[in-house]
C-alpha cells in the first residue's frame, strides 16, 4: 500500500481556516451533525427530517436505492444547496452560516466530474493548491506525491485531461479533494466507470487516509466494496432515514442472523420483497428456439 503524506490531514496556511469553535454541546469527535435536515423543491420532498451524527475518522457507507436522495444529501453536506430545513455541522463549522469555512476543511469528489479539460492533471492540483491558499512550492511537491499516491503514470501528469479516461479523471479528482488536507472527504459513486486496477489503488488510498483520523462519507451503490471498505452505515429512501449504524447493529435491528451481508441488510432497511417475475412472450421465444 503506497503511503500518505503526513500533512493530508493538515490545513492550508491561511487566515480563513482558523478552527472555529464547536458549538455548545457538540461532541468534538463529531465530523458532522445532522438534524432535522429537509430539502424540498416545491410539492417535492427530495430529503425529509434526516438526523444522523459521522465520528472522526469514522469510514461511513451512505447508501440508498436510485433518487433516495443521497446526492442531494451530500451537496446540502457540502454546502452546494440550501435546506429548507435543520441543521448541519461539518468539521466542526455550521454550514448555513460559514459555507466557506466549511469548503476549505472538506474534499469532494462527485460523481459526475466537471473541471478544466484544458489543464494537465499535474497544472489543475497545483492550480487546486493555490485556490486553497497554499504556497506556490509546497503546492507543487504536494501535487507531486499526490499523483504518485493515486497511481497516476509520470506520462499522463502532462497531458490534458480532456484526453484522460474516467479512470484517470476519477484519480486526479480524488487528488485534487486531497491536496488541501480535508477532516472530511465526500464521496459520490467514485468508482463508476473505473477499471478494476484503479479501484484498488483508490481503495488503497481511502484506507490509509480513514487509518490517519480523516473522516469519509462515501455513497455507492457497488455493495462488496462498501462492505469491505465502512465501518457503518447510513441507508435512506425517498429521502427519509431507514437504518443508520455498524453492521452488527442493523442486523439486531432488523431482526438478521448474523451471516447476513450488506445487501440483504439494505433490502431490509428499504423493504423489498422479492418479486416473481414470469416473461411469457420470453419464455415461449426461448421455447420455439
């Protein structure tokens, strides 16, 4: 397993993220809170009254069927959306009221990846480093062992991304969420479209970084690497939350031996029965053949 650098856990040098304090009550091991949380788009209710607190450290699966709601859940996290309702703490920083502050203690990789084609994947970290306020030759030696963390071939760090496959994209991306040293990193789908080689060394990263306090939300719907990779989990559906905690707790919960894996607890948490399905037209086109 290739090894971290030790600062990516640390914050730029900058005046803005000076650490505020943790509101009265809040438990400092925390890395996000929430409560009460709703967003609606007119008579759609696409998050309702989510409540649910993330440890330090802690590697979450945020898990839910096809429009559950868990991208619009990460981007209220983010500070991208405004609730209509409730309250979120990440890394220790009311969201509603210093989204800003917020953004320079997080890394986000999202799902669908929109950046400058135009930049080399080694000019958008360096170009990343320097929007999070971080000096010119720290960026660069920075950028550098990041590149080489995520596997990406000395080759390929000068040319455009524009030419570089979803494997390489997904790889820079989760580079550029690093350089900065965020407390949380926010996860959506990282592995759709990569080839097997590249999610191991995204894996591997992800691990080491869990291994060094940092905190990751992580949303997937590939059950057997969620299963490897968290140590609990969050399950919603049509925007309300089904089930939330360690595997052994949502087994007790929901009433499962304990030889039940992740994907029979989350068909649990969300309902589903089996269904018998009989293709009558299929079954007599397969009969004639």
């Amino acid at each position: 397993m290739r090894t971290s650098p030790s600062w990516t856990t640390s914050r730029p040098p900058s005046s803005s993220s000076v650490p505020a304090a943790p509101p009265e009550g809040a438990s400092a091991e925390e890395s996000v809170k929430v409560s009460g949380l709703t967003k609606k788009y007119r008579k759609v209710v696409a998050v309702d009254d989510l409540s649910f607190a993330v440890e330090r450290g802690e590697f979450l699966g945020f898990l839910g069927p096809n429009g559950a709601g868990k991208t619009t859940t990460i981007r209220l996290l983010c500070g991208l959306l405004r609730p209509t309702t409730g309250s979120i703490e990440v890394a220790g920083v009311d969201v509603r009221r210093d989204p800003v502050l917020v953004k320079s203690r997080i890394g986000i990789l999202p799902e669908d990846i929109d950046t400058f084609d135009r930049l080399t994947g080694l000019e958008l970290l360096v170009f990343s480093g320097r929007m999070h306020g971080i000096a010119a030759d720290a960026c660069d030696k920075r950028a550098l062992e990041l590149l080489d963390l995520v596997g990406l071939d000395a080759a390929d760090r000068g040319r455009m991304i524009v030419d570089y496959s979803m494997g390489m994209r997904k790889k820079v991306a989760l580079a550029a969420a690093l350089i900065h040293g965020p407390e949380v990193l926010f996860l959506d789908e990282p592995f759709n479209g990569v080839d097997v080689v590249s999610v191991r060394a995204i894996r591997d990263v992800l691990s080491e970084l869990v291994r060094r306090g940092v905190t990751i939300f992580f949303s997937s719907h590939v059950m057997e690497v969620v299963e490897k990779l968290c140590t609990s989990f969050a399950i919603i559906d049509k925007g309300k939350l089904k089930a939330c905690g360690t595997p052994d707790t949502l087994r007790c919960e929901l009433g499962l031996g304990a030889e039940a894996n992740l994907e029979a607890i989350f068909l649990a948490a969300v309902g589903h029965a089996p269904r018998d399905v009989h293709l009558d037209w299929l079954e007599e086109k397969t009969g004639e053949a």
